[in-house]
C-alpha cells in the first residue's frame, strides 16, 4: 500500500467530491424511479388523454347527454369501453 506524507492533492479532492455527488445522484435517482414504478398502480385511473382531452367516457356521457344516443346505446358502448361487454350482451368473443 503507498503512502502519500504529504496528503491528497488537489486534483484527488476534486475527483473524491466528484465521485461523492455522483454516487448520492445515481442513488436518489434509483429511489425516485423506484417509488414512481411501485406507485403506479395505486388509486390513480390510468392516463390515456392528454391533459386538456376528453376520455372516450366523457365523449360518449356528451353524445348520451345531446341525445344523439338513447340510454340503451349509452349502457352498450360503455360496457365495451370499460372491458366487459361480451359479459353482458351474452355474445362470444371469437378467436
């Protein structure tokens, strides 16, 4: 092991510093992608407009309310946007 009697020089403070951010950067880094990855899926609706667009659910509450679809339409199509229609209409999906 070598021994430097006379302390570190400048440029050796300068890489430890250096190495010292970076390492607590990397490490906060990791924790806030890791806390965004694990609270994904807690209580929040999945994002599937951009900010200032109407979901495809408010789209059809517009054409129900303007009375372009009656009530039975309005129950059909959101059942098919929400996942379970083929459990309500009684129809099969097909392969």
């Amino acid at each position: 092991m070598m021994y430097y009697p006379h302390g570190m020089n400048g440029w050796g403070w300068f890489a430890m510093s250096l190495g010292t951010v970076l390492f607590w950067a990397v490490l906060i880094a990791a924790g806030v992608l890791l806390f965004r990855a694990l609270d994904r899926g807690r209580g929040r609706p999945p994002r599937t407009a951009a900010p200032g667009r109407p979901t495809p659910e408010q789209l059809l509450a517009e054409l129900f309310a303007r009375g372009e679809i009656d009530e039975d339409e309005y129950r059909r199509r959101l059942e098919v946007l929400r996942g379970d229609g083929a459990q309500h209409t009684g129809h099969m999906p097909t392969p």
